[in-house]
C-alpha cells in the first residue's frame, strides 16, 4: 500500500475540522452542526480579505501569458464552451500540464486560467488551459463528462500538437481538482485503456472529493445537486488502485470543511494502493496556492515539476509520485 508523504504545515495542528473524541463516541465537527456554520465552511473566500484580488491576479498573469507566449484557441467538442487555449513547447514530444480551473462549476473560464503557462513552456513543456460548460447550462454529470472527453481528445491528437502522448499531467484547484479527480476514475475510457494510459500524473488543489456534505450547502442548491449526482460525482466513492499518482494539495489557510476533504482523500487513496503525495504547503490559501503550480522555488512547484520528470531533485516526496510506473 502506497504511504502519503506529508509536509508539516507549521501550525501545530492538522486543520482538519475533526470532531471531538468523547465517552461516547467522535462528536460532529462544528461547522456541521448547522446550516449556517456549514455554508461557512465551504465558502474559502472567507479565509482572505478580498477574493477578487486573486481573480485579477489570475485574469492578468493569463493576459500576460498570452501577449509573450506563442499559444492558440483549439476547439475539442462541439459547442463554444469546449475550448481550451494551448501553450506549444520548443520542441517535439513534449510533456503536456492540462490545467482545470475552479469556481464552483458557476464560474470563471479558460481566459483567467493560463497563469502557470510561462513556468512551464520555459522548461520544454507544453500547457493548456481547459474550458468547459458551466453549471448555468449544464447538469454536474455532464460538465464531468464534457471535461473526461476533453482529455480523450488531448491524448488522441497529441502528435499534432507536438505533445508525448505518455506524458499528459492534469492539475485542477478547487472544482477543478473536482474534476481532474473525475478523470483518474476508472470506467469512463474505452475498453482497451485505463487512465494511467491517458494521465500519467496529477496534481490536485484545494478540491472537493465528497460531494454528499456539498449538496446540504447553499452550494448545493445553487446547482440544484442531487443524492443520485453527488453519489455518481463524489471521486472519494469512486478510488480504484489504478489512478495515476497523484499530488493531492492544500495551502494551510483553509476552511475546515476544505481540510477534511482533503485528508479523507488521501486516506481513501492511500488505502487503495493509489501512489499518493499529501502536501499542504505553509501560508498559502485557497485562492494564491494555483499561482505557484509550476514555481520551482516553492515546495508545491517543485513537487509538480518533478512529477513531470522537468526536475531533478533527490529526496523531494513527489519523486515517487511521478516514477513513471504504472500501478497496475
């Protein structure tokens, strides 16, 4: 069974909400004892002073990205929403960052989504950005199907885009890291692969893996999520021992709800089997941590450039997440 490699989060807790152990038994946490507490604690914008600084920060970077980046818009579906904006390497063959924004299924885009681009293009890879139809159109299951299809057609089409077909990474934050979890599934890939053939690693962000306890949130209601969708949804009910490895990680400024998410898993996936990296990375939060997805002077940067194989670092935990082996 695969160990979870943990870093110390430097605030002499695990952050996880965890109830109390009594007499009678473990205590709820907190925030679920109430609606309100629990609208709270999946709400991680309360955790920073003003959310929309980091939106402007992902919309300017991504504009940045695209003025000194040779990139291009490429269609992978049918409808205006399955478009993702695609950052070639130098050079042939190259590794591929798939990245998988969040908002809650409701919002941002592709467009505020291309931040980590130049990170990675300067190190030979190559770096797409992911759009997809958003919850005011779209049933959860099929922006899940719509995001699985998306990675499909990368793989299918990685000579012409001058992409290594064994070496597409995934990265997602938040919903994103939702999704990217859905595409490490089993059972949605033709019969003759397995993810591990399509994905060869992932990082995901700050994600919800539950969705059972999301859909009793004004979250929930917002997308009308039901008890069918979220049980066919949830990556935590559907961990099999054949996922790619994974980075799973979290900044240590989260909200409780967050942190359990985060923890319960990695427990699932550790007991699985799955190669699995537990990182949650010192005075980082929900919104800053995907700014330095691919910044190799930063613990997570590193662990994503080594899963890569774009850096070489003897001793750091993600070298056994990113090996190269398959797990089957």
């Amino acid at each position: 069974m695969a160990r979870p490699v943990r870093t110390h989060d430097g605030t002499g807790n695990d952050g996880t909400g965890n109830g109390r152990t009594t007499a009678g038994g473990t205590s709820p946490p907190s925030w679920e004892t109430s609606r309100e507490l629990r609208d709270q604690a999946y709400s991680p914008s309360l955790t920073v002073p003003d959310m929309r600084t980091y939106l402007r920060m992902y919309a300017d970077r991504s504009a940045d990205a695209r003025a000194t980046l040779p990139w291009k818009e490429i269609s992978y579906g049918d409808t205006s929403a399955q478009r993702l904006h695609f950052f070639p390497a130098a050079g042939p063959d190259a590794p591929l960052q798939v990245f998988i924004h969040g908002g809650y299924w409701q919002e941002l885009s592709k467009e505020e989504s291309s931040f980590a681009a130049p990170d990675f293009v300067t190190r030979g890879a190559a770096f797409a950005a992911l759009g997809y139809g958003l919850a005011s159109v779209h049933r959860l299951g099929e922006i899940v199907a719509m995001v699985r299809n998306a990675i499909l057609w990368i793989f299918r089409h990685a000579a012409e885009l001058g992409v290594d077909p064994q070496r597409i990474f995934l990265s997602g934050s938040s919903a994103g890291a939702h999704l990217a979890a859905m595409c490490v599934t089993d059972g949605w890939l033709p019969p003759a692969l397995r993810p591990f053939d399509v994905i060869r690693g992932a990082c995901l962000l700050s994600g919800i893996y539950d969705l059972e306890p999301l859909r009793h949130t004004y979250v929930g209601e917002q997308i009308g999520l039901t008890a069918a969708e979220a049980a066919r949804n949830s990556p935590i009910r559907h961990v099999h021992g054949g996922a790619p490895p994974l980075i799973v990680a979290r900044g240590d400024n989260e909200t409780a709800a967050f942190a359990a998410q985060h923890r319960q898993f990695v427990s699932s996936l550790t007991r699985a089997g799955t190669p699995v990296a537990d990182l949650v990375v010192s005075a980082r939060n929900h919104f800053d941590l995907p700014l330095v997805l691919g910044d190799p002077e930063t613990p997570l940067g590193r662990a994503v450039l080594t899963q890569m194989g774009l850096l070489s670092l003897p001793g750091n935990p993600a070298l056994e997440v990113g090996s190269g082996r398959s797990p089957r």
